[in-house]
C-alpha cells in the first residue's frame, strides 16, 4: 500500500469514526452549547470471566492486579476520576480466600476498591433473573448470595441483562432482596437513575479491544455535548475492555475540578414495568432444574451447605453468562457435569457373596468422602425369588471421610445364583447414585444336611455298639 493509500485509509477510519460516535448518540453534526457544565456518573465494573470455578487462583489474581494489570489499570483511573466501580463478590472472596498467601499488591488493591465505597454484585455476576427463575423454594436470593460471598445481603446490586424474566420477575426479584438495580433505560423506560443505554453502547465501542473508535475523541464529545446529568456503565464482560482506551476515556471526560458524581443504582418496586428481549427459556430451564436437583440431594448431609456452596457458585457464574453467546454451551457443560454426589458417598464393593444356610446376612460398606457427616437411606432388593429381603431398607449416617458398614439380612429360599440390586437415596427418597449389583451364589441347607448325616452316623455307631453289648451279655449267660 502506498504512502497516498495510507493517508485515505486513516481519514476514512477517521470519518468512521466520527459518523460512529455522532450515530450513536444521535446528536446532530454540530454538538450543542452547554447551558451548564454537564456531571456525569460513570460505573466501571470489575468482574471475574474465565471457567466455572468457585475461586479464582492466585496466579490469575496476580496477573490482572499486578502493577499494568487490567484491573490495576481500570481501578486506578476509576478512582482518581471520581467513578464508582462495581466488583464481582466472586474476586473479594476468591481474595479472602487466600488469607496470608495473597500477595501484599493484591490485598492492597482489594483495600484500595473497599475504601472506595464500591457496588457489590453477585457472585459471578449473576442475572438475578436468572436465578429467580425456579420454584420457590430454589430461587436464589441475596442471603443465599451472601452466605457463599461474605458480602452482606444488604450490598449486593443485581445488574439484568434483559435476556431472561416474564411478567412476574419483577416482583419475585424484589421479594428475593434484589431492591437495588444497575438498570438501562431501555429496559427499564420507568425507572429512576437508569443508566444511558445509548451513551454506554458508545463508551462500549470507544474501549473495545482494536476498536477504530477514538476514545478520547467520544469523550470530549461527550462532554461538549450534554448539559445534564449522564449516567452510562462500562461493558460488563471483561473481555469488551481495553485499560489502556478506558484509562484515555477516563481523562478526556474528566476535565472539571470536581471529578464524576457517584453512580447511584435504581430502586427497584412491583410496579416497575421492564422490558424483555431475547430470553433463552429452555436454557435457563435447565440450569435451574438442575439447581433444584443439588438442593434436593444435598438433604443427605448434616450441613447442606458443605455440599451446595461449590454448586451453588458455579451457578452463579453460568447465570452471568446469559447475555452472551457461550451461555447454552456452558449451560450443557454444567448440567453434563453435575454429580449426583456419588463422589461424595458410595458403596465399597467386595467379592462375590456365597450363602451357606437358610439365613444369612450380607455385609455391605458405605464409603463418605465429603467433608460433611451423610444421611443416607439402603435399599436392597432380590432380582429373584431365590433369596427373600425382609428388611429390604435402612436409614444409616455415615461420618465425614470415613466408612460405615450395613448388614442386609437375607433368607434363602432356594439353591442357585442371582443378583441383589442395592441403591442409595436421600431421607426424602432422592437418588444419590446410580445402582449397583451384588452377585450370590445360594447353596443353602447343606447345615441341616450335614447335621442329619451326623446324627446317623453317630446313631449307627451307637446302634452298633448296643447291639454288641446285647450280643456279649447273651454270650455270659
């Protein structure tokens, strides 16, 4: 490409970008005068992407906080210019987590975004829609949030996508503690403090990775532009920011002595009218069914939470990511890897059983693996009727890493082999693991046998022995 080719590439890059910006915010070719000096409330959110883990490991902690990091980076500009960053309760926990072994930087920055006065939203970012959508004893609320975050109920601001809820959300949401919103205008049209989902649609363009959209550029018309209060947001997904471009956005907004004003959320009532779009039902589905299946079979353990909490985070991380063309994908993958807590407790299969009488008593081990003492319910069942259970179920607690033994009384009713079918099931009748199958080999009545042969053995030498002794008193006589 020639050096004249160049120069019409980058003016038409250039002109691109201004028609983008001007598109965008629907202003006219010529920005308007400020009557007054326009304030603007900027959210910056900080959220964790990645695999559906329950933490994030240290090393990717590091990596994003370290001094160039991106969320170094985007945190540092966030303050200095006044915005209000919004953090996934995923990464104070993750944090926590690490205790003496994070990295001084690290808890540094975690005590720099907290003295900052931040919003809190769920775990892994989670849709509250998303979560509420199940029966109502499975919806996830903001106590259940915070009991797997450690951030009070109270703090944690759900953040819609608009890709999931129906006419009832609005109120199931609010009764599960979702009070606070980070909400757009578009999908709330009725709702105070919404943020401008046309400004933030540009702020979106202007940071994006290899965007063509000078940042500064949409900024300073930004600014020039509006003579009211703005409230816009930053992208939510991670990967839709570029530091280096926000950090430009950020300088070229903020101009004014005062710095932004802080981002407020909006209240959340019954009689908010929402707006839907695009809601991925069968998805979304699944996901909570599967929800309510962990919660169903984590009655098995003494403390449920042992059990739901890693469950429950993964969750949570799917939900977050509903808004985006992974989700149904992702959605497979943790339904496909869900356990039915066979991991946790299981039997210890032994040889073959032979039975040798009319009764007898089969021993069966039960392996607990869980870190939580287990409830569970044995049953075993004859796939014939060559032995007969008469205490086919048994209600047994096994302790935490450790294992129990149950003994199956059987009686024989014939010789011959068959199998014994034995399952495990919660208190409430929920499979804990798929069957298994002990083989018998009956060979029963071979004691009664054994003692008749005696008996006439020892009664024909002892026959034999009167008979003699007759014999030789008649002989004397």
């Amino acid at each position: 490409m020639s050096a004249v080719e160049k120069v019409g590439v980058r003016r038409a890059r250039a002109s691109l970008t201004a028609a983008v910006i001007f598109a965008l915010f629907g202003f006219g070719a010529v920005p308007a005068q400020a009557d007054s000096p326009p304030t603007f409330s900027v959210l910056v959110p900080v959220v964790a992407s990645g695999s559906v883990s329950e933490l994030l490991a240290a090393d990717e902690l590091t990596a994003l906080i370290s001094p160039g990091g991106s969320w170094a980076q985007l945190t540092s500009a966030a303050i200095s210019h006044g915005a209000t960053i919004a953090i996934d309760s995923r990464i104070v926990a993750s944090i926590e987590a690490l205790g003496p072994k994070a990295p001084a930087f690290v808890s540094a920055w975690l005590n720099s975004v907290t003295r900052s006065r931040p919003i809190y939203l769920p775990w892994g970012n989670a849709d509250p829609f998303v979560i509420a959508d199940s029966g109502p004893s499975f919806r996830v609320s903001t106590i259940q949030l915070s009991e797997i975050s450690g951030v009070p109920s109270a703090d944690i601001v759900g953040w819609p996508t608009g890709r999931a809820g129906d006419s009832l959300s609005m109120s199931i949401v609010e009764k599960l503690g979702f009070e606070r919103l980070i909400a757009d205008d578009k999908m709330f049209p009725d709702l105070a403090n919404a943020y401008s989902s046309e400004a933030s649609a540009t702020i979106a363009e202007a940071v994006a990775p290899g965007s063509e959209v000078n940042p500064v550029a949409a900024a300073t018309l930004l600014r020039e532009s509006s003579n009211s209060r703005l409230t816009v947001v930053l992208p939510r997904e991670p990967g839709a920011i570029d530091a280096k471009r926000a950090v430009a956005f950020f300088n070229a907004l903020d101009r004014g002595s005062e710095g932004l004003s802080r981002f407020v959320p909006a209240l959340l009532t019954s009689e908010t009218i929402v707006t839907f779009h695009d809601v991925p039902s069968a998805s979304i589905g699944s996901l909570m069914f599967q929800h309510r299946l962990d919660r169903l079979v984590s009655e098995m353990a003494l403390d449920p939470r042992m059990i739901t909490t890693p469950r429950l985070r993964q969750l949570c991380v799917v939900a977050g990511l509903v808004a985006t063309s992974r989700f149904p994908g992702v959605v497979r993958e943790y339904t496909r890897t869900a356990k039915t807590y066979e991991d946790f407790v299981s039997f210890s299969l032994g040889s073959d059983f032979t039975v040798l009488a009319n009764s007898a008593e089969l021993p069966l081990t039960i392996t607990n693996t869980s870190t939580t003492d287990i409830t569970v319910v044995a049953t075993v069942n004859s796939l014939s009727g060559i032995v007969s259970i008469p205490t086919p179920s048994q209600t047994i607690m096994i302790p935490s890493g450790t294992s129990a033994q149950v003994t199956v009384p059987m009686i024989s009713v014939a010789n011959g082999k068959t199998s014994l079918r034995a399952t495990l099931t919660t208190t409430s009748g929920i499979p804990v693991s798929e069957p298994v199958y002990v083989d018998i080999d009956v060979q029963a009545q071979w004691e009664g046998i054994t003692l008749l042969t005696f008996i006439a053995i020892v009664s024909s030498i002892m026959g034999i022995g009167i008979a003699r002794t007759i014999r030789d008193r008649r002989r004397r006589l």
